[in-house]
C-alpha cells in the first residue's frame, strides 16, 4: 500500500509498504480522510522518532473485521489513535489525557496511508462512527475540536466571558467557534498573519489585533471595554505568545496554554502578580474519550461551520506539499489529505 513518510517537514515521500494484517478485535480501516495537524509539523517532536508515518485525524471505512468484533464492514467512523485505560488514578480523576496507556497506544501505521489497523484497545474504546449525514473529511474534525472542547472545560469558560485567543490557526479558530456557542461575550483574536486575522474574523471573533503593530495589552484593553480578557488562550507555541498572554489576563482571570514552546524554552512568570491577581494558569492536552463524543454531537447537529475552514486538499503523492504549506503557518487553515484523491 502508498504511505506518506515523514522524515522533516521538508521531506515527506511516498513510499510503499505492506498492508497491515490484523488479528481478533482488530479492524482494518481504508482511510478516506486525515487532517495535517499543527503537532504533525513539530519538528522538535516529531523529527527524533522520523522515519514514520504520521496522521492521527483521521477517518475511513472498515474494509476487514477481526474475530470478536461488533462493527460491521461497510461502517464509517472517526478512529482515535490514543485511548486511555480508564482505570489508573489519573483516569479515575478526570485526567485521563496523563494516562500512561494512552500515551503509548497508537494504531498502525498512521493516517496518512492507504489503510490503517486498529488495534483491540481502540476497537474497545476509541471507534466513533459518524452519522450517515457527516462527510469523512468533516469527521476529521472530531478530534482537534474534542482538544478544544478539554481545554475550555479546563479554563472554565462561562456565558459572557471575554476571550483572548492568541494564534488563530486552525485550533485558534476552533476555541472562537466553540467559545462563541458557549455563550462568550466579548472575543478577540490575535496573529502576525493577516490571512489569519481575517480568517478568526469570519469565524465569529469581535475583534482581531494584529500583534506586530503596538503593545497587544493596550490594544486589547481599546477593544474590551477598558479590561484585559477573563479567558487567554495559547494557539501558537511562539515564546512570545506566552509572555503576551501573562501581560492580557485581567484580575480573577485564567490562562489557557493550548500550545507551548518547545521543551529548551523557559518563560518567566511574575508569581508575584499572578497571586496578587487570582490569575489561574492551566494547561490542556490532547481529548478524552468523552471529549471525542461530545466534539462529535458538536459537528452532527450542525453547531460549528467547519467544512468552511479546509483551504486545500490533496493526495497522498501530495503529501509533502501538504506539510510545507501547514508549516509555513501563512495562508491555510485545514489542510487535509485524502488517500484516494
């Protein structure tokens, strides 16, 4: 079968390999769609474990089904690549996203492949099927908007909140759409990228500020009533977007670091302020299987426009294309990749 290899974000080629062979409680999965995602250009992350194919939003077809297995050939669904064991200390208290099993599960080979097995711990927990009305390229979605709905659960969004979200790809655009269905009042976005701005604009932000013209603070006090935001959101791993966000958080306010930099970098933090203050710094990452279910009911009732957001599509033969262009952070926002196309 055809794979997408990555070895960097500048070299990603197609290249062949054995198609997966799948044993009882295993399913085989012909991938129709896989979203390119923002950790998926980590180089700093993902170059120490290169050569391998990536893809984790991905979803597709069952084409075989192992013995014991309840689904059916023919059924579509989302697969999550990472599933917890929903029995350690830290699932049995809501942090099943620091579950030791579900940082060391995966399924074989990655998304960006013509078929994918399923291993039986993600048969048992991480199968989502999509409703007969959802498209494969909007159920790649599913997961990078299940990390969004962990983070706000996680920074406490609340009806009437203003929200401050720094970096408006794709997942900054996500945090605007779902802020904005939980009832958030005031919404800001903030990039270096004009195609970005405009993009969280037509996404249901108030306002947007360019952050290499003025001090972001000020001018986020000029578009917020004279106040900071009650809730920040990190989107981009830039230093300069977390020491940004600790200069925009008003009084009783939370942080959210949706994305961080690099594991080399510190940011200093005034402990001082932000105790005088109440301000909450928190963290989220990746989603739980509730998570998962709740970003699926999410995009089936239609409540967040996100077909609008892919900007390109290519095929597997394209896939290094794909990988420069997510990237270069400039003029996409969902670039999803597609097997067959």
């Amino acid at each position: 079968m055809r794979v997408a290899m990555y070895y960097n974000n500048n070299d990603v080629r197609l290249e062949e390999m054995p198609k997966p062979k799948i044993g009882p409680g295993e399913v085989l999965v012909r991938a129709m769609a896989c979203g390119v995602c923002g950790s998926d250009v980590m180089e700093w992350y993902r170059v120490r474990k290169a050569p391998r194919v990536l893809g984790h939003e991905m979803t597709g077809e069952f084409v075989e089904i192992g013995a014991g297995v309840k689904y059916r050939i023919g059924d579509r669904a989302f697969v999550s690549h990472h599933v917890p064991c929903n029995t350690c200390r830290y699932c049995l208290t809501g942090h099943h996203t620091a579950c030791e099993t579900l940082h060391t599960t995966n399924f074989d080979p990655g998304g960006f492949a013509e078929f994918v097995r399923v291993p039986s711990l993600q048969v048992d927990r991480g199968i989502y099927l999509l409703p007969d009305d959802m498209s494969f390229e909007v159920g790649t979605f599913i997961e990078p908007l299940a990390c969004c709905v962990r983070g706000q659960r996680q920074a406490g969004v609340r009806p009437g909140d203003s929200v401050f979200v720094i970096g408006t790809g794709i997942s900054g655009i996500l945090h605007i759409l779902l802020a904005r269905s939980l009832g958030a009042g005031m919404i800001i976005g903030s990039d270096i990228s004009r195609y970005r701005l405009d993009a969280a604009k037509r996404f249901g932000a108030n306002a947007v500020i360019d952050a290499r013209e003025g001090d972001v603070a000020e001018r986020l006090r000029e578009v917020n009533d004279g106040r900071l935001a009650d809730k920040v959101f990190v989107c981009t791993g830039a230093v300069q977007a977390a020491e940004t966000a600790l200069r925009c958080v008003d009084r009783g306010g939370t942080v959210l670091f949706f994305a961080v930099p690099e594991p080399s970098i510190n940011v200093a933090v005034n402990f001082n302020e932000m105790w005088r203050n109440e301000v909450t710094l928190t963290t989220s990452y990746g989603a739980s299987p509730a998570d998962l279910a709740t970003a699926l009911e999410l995009l089936r009732w239609g409540n967040l426009n996100v077909r609008d957001m892919i900007t390109h599509r290519f095929g597997l033969a394209e896939a290094g294309e794909a990988f420069k262009l997510v990237a270069k952070a400039e003029n996409s926002l969902k670039v999803i990749i597609e097997p067959y196309r």
